[in-house]
C-alpha cells in the first residue's frame, strides 16, 4: 500500500511515497539523536542522511521525527512513540509508551506523542522532540521503537487488545499499513557519576551469603549492583537497578556462591542531583549466615563453640528484590568502605 497525502515518514532509506513498503526496515525519519538537542533545520535539510546514533541507557536521549508532506497545502500529524525489547515486538500488547514514565515531552509533561505540521507539498518537518530515556537491558540486546503517524488527529489503536503476531503476519502489519514504521536502536552503558568495584572469593564451600549495600550521606539518585556467576532469585546473576536505600539503612540481598569461585561486587550510582560530598561513602558487607543444616554441622564440628545472635542486616527495605531485617547466626563477615574523598 502506497501513501498519497498526510505526512509521510519513510521505512527505509531511499523510499518515496511510491515505492513498495517493507517488512523489517529501519526508518531514517525516526531519529535518535542521543543526550544532546538535535538540529532539526539540518535534519531537514539533510533529507537523505540518517542521523542515528547509539543511545546510553539509563539516560534521557532526544527522539525527533521527520516527514515529507504529500497533501496540497496543509497538514499535520501527532507521532506517537512505542518501544519494545526486540525479542517481544511480535506482542503489540508489550509494547510500552502511552502513560510509560520513561518517554516525556520537552517541558517534562508525561506524554508520548509529538506534532509534525507542514504549510505546503513537498514541505520537510521535523518535530520537536520525545525525551526517550531508555530503561537498562542486558548487554547485548535491544529495543526496537515502533512509530503510529496519526494523519489529522487520528488516534493509534489500543495496541494492549491486539493479539500476538507472527513473523509473516508482523511484516504484512507494517507492509499494509502506512501508518506504522519502526528503527531498531543500540544502546550503550553510559557512564555512571561514580563506580566502585571489589572482589568477593569463594572458598572450599558453596555459600550462602548476604551482601548488604549502602550509601551513608549519598545524595538521592539510583543505583545498580552486580555480582556475575551467583545463584540470585533463580538467576545466574545478580542485578538489581532501582534507588539507592535511605541515609542509614541498607539493602540487602540473599546469594549463594559457588566453591572456590571468585567475582566482583560492581556498583554503579547516578545523582539525580547535587552532589557526592565528601566523606560520603558506600558500604558494603558480605555476612554468612548459618542455615539449619550448617548451624548442625558446624557444632558437630565445633562443640564447644557457641555462636552470638546477631542482627545481620541493618535497616529495612520494601523492595521485594530483597530480604528484611531478622536475626541469625553469623559465621562470618567482611566489608568494604569506599569514601569519597575529593
């Protein structure tokens, strides 16, 4: 199906309003210009270049659009933004935009639709931009963003009803209509406002150990943490991104290390404003619990020890990631401080 008036994004380089549409294509009218403004005066001038760049995670990149107008004197359309892990774009149902807080306009209003509007045929526009900031995906995979152009106001269909596709079905969906087109992105780790990175070794015993993190005097703002090759809520990994607990208390996290395996501890840190004062510092603490089992064999063991109860993690979350506080046996326990100090 060909297009003859509206505004008109195209799915691959070098189609006009003429050509046949494609199944998978990247659209050089979507444009993800990364964390700075754009030019859109050159995006439109610069017709036949596609601007794309890599986009870093976790941080609030600039999306623009651009249309050629078909229609005999005036026309707009609202550009509605969706974006979908690559895997999952056969679910219309996953794809997350309307009321997603990851995608605002410029003034920050939660919103996920921008105006394209011409004067004249054969007028270039670009939009103002969509500030995308890209939730973090495992290395090494994807989103894909998909574009409904609403000719004159028309609203996109509630995507949420529409049943999952296969790959020939999905093709003929962007083939049979040409108000739909998609790009894939590539996404990059951004650099975070600070990193620290220790060492955590395993010893002749697989063992379950809980670390426990936190930022004492740290301004708000998020944080990972990342322990590759141990057993965590069925993974066989740690990783967990959200915000970084209140001054005081920690977070806590239950894992089991494998015998004589050796990692790293990463944890990352974003402000989201002020900044990192001196003296603030992160705290971590490996602690070794004794479970039923070990508690039995460790006083077969050692019976004429007896072993303190202790608290063994300090503060409260209600992050369901994590466990609360509670008392147990310790075996033993090490911990890091990393202070910031200029």
């Amino acid at each position: 199906m060909t297009q003859t008036s509206g505004i008109f994004l195209r799915q691959y380089m070098g189609q006009t309003e003429t050509s046949a549409r494609a199944g998978w294509a990247s659209s050089p009218d979507i444009i993800p210009n990364g964390t700075s403004p754009g030019d859109p005066q050159q995006f439109a001038r610069e017709y036949d270049t596609d601007f794309e760049q890599q986009l870093p995670m976790t941080r609030t990149n600039y999306i623009y659009f651009r249309g050629k107008n078909l229609t005999d004197g005036q026309a707009s359309a609202n550009v509605y933004l969706y974006y979908v892990e690559s895997s999952l774009i056969l679910w219309p149902n996953q794809w997350k935009g309307k009321g997603d807080p990851s995608i605002v306009r410029q003034d920050g209003t939660q919103a996920n639709d921008t105006l394209l509007k011409a004067e004249k045929k054969g007028e270039i526009v670009v939009s103002e931009p969509l500030l995308w900031t890209p939730p973090h995906l495992e290395w090494g995979k994807h989103y894909c963003m998909i574009v409904w152009i609403g000719q004159d106001g028309k609203k996109p269909p509630d995507f949420a009803g529409m049943p999952s596709m296969d790959d020939t079905q999905f093709q003929a969906f962007l083939v049979d209509n040409p108000f739909v087109t998609r790009n894939t992105v590539t996404l990059t780790e951004a650099p975070p406002d600070y990193k620290y990175t220790t060492q955590l070794q395993g010893t002749t015993d697989d063992l379950l150990l809980h670390i426990t993190v936190g930022f004492p005097q740290f301004p708000s703002g998020n944080y990972s943490i990342s322990i590759p090759g141990v057993k965590w809520q069925g993974k066989d990994n740690l990783y967990f991104q959200g915000a970084i607990p209140p001054d005081g208390q920690n977070h806590t996290y239950e894992i089991e290390l494998p015998q004589n395996y050796n990692t790293s501890i990463v944890i990352e840190y974003d402000k989201s404003s002020g900044t990192i004062p001196v003296g603030a510092a992160v705290k971590i603490d490996a602690i070794q619990p004794v479970s039923s089992f070990s508690q039995a064999r460790f006083y077969e063991r050692f019976p004429h020890l007896t072993l303190p109860l202790v608290y063994y993690a300090a503060g409260h979350t209600a992050f369901s990631t994590c466990i609360p506080i509670k008392k147990g046996f310790v075996l033993g326990q090490q911990r890091w401080v990393h202070k910031i100090e200029q």
